[in-house]
C-alpha cells in the first residue's frame, strides 16, 4: 500500500458537503483505503468556475490505498455529483 494525499473540493452548501464526504469516505473505505489524517483547510474562490461555482469547501485527506485501487476511485468519484474537484498526489516514502 502507498501513501497519497487527496485534495477534494466540495459545494458550499452543507447538505451537499456532507452527502458527498459521507458518499467518499464510504468509497474509501470499501475500497480498502486507510484514511491517516483529514484537514479541512475551509471555503476558498476557485481559480474558474466549477460546475457553476466560484466557491468550494476544500478538505485534505492523507490515506493509505493500494495502487490498483486509484483508477477505481477516480470512475466512482466521477459519479458523485456531490465533489466539484479531486486530486490524488502519490507521497514520497
């Protein structure tokens, strides 16, 4: 398993955010990801318009997942209506 950082940006509004965190996290964890530490960095303006939006929720997840697993989160993010953005950056050992 590696390490990986994942940058999600969320709608503002809180019945979304918290529909699409939960949505993720069950994600994640179906698919065998150890989640190391959340941080939630807060409301940011986007550099362009995201679905419509200017704003966005960001939140930092440290996880641990297998490397096969990541183009399965990236076909199941895709689906989630609730996440405006994701960026999976692998960690240096």
């Amino acid at each position: 398993m590696r390490r990986y950082e994942l940058t999600v940006i969320f709608p503002l509004e809180e019945d979304q955010h918290q529909a699409g965190r939960e949505l993720l996290l069950s994600d994640l964890a179906a698919n065998g990801a150890e989640i190391e530490k959340t941080d939630e960095t807060g409301d940011r303006d986007l550099a362009y318009e995201v679905k419509k939006r200017k704003r966005g929720k960001y939140v930092l997840f440290t996880l641990k997942a297998d490397p096969a697993k990541i183009a399965v989160f990236d076909r199941v993010f895709k689906l989630n209506a609730n996440l405006l953005k994701y960026l999976f950056v692998r960690l240096e050992e």
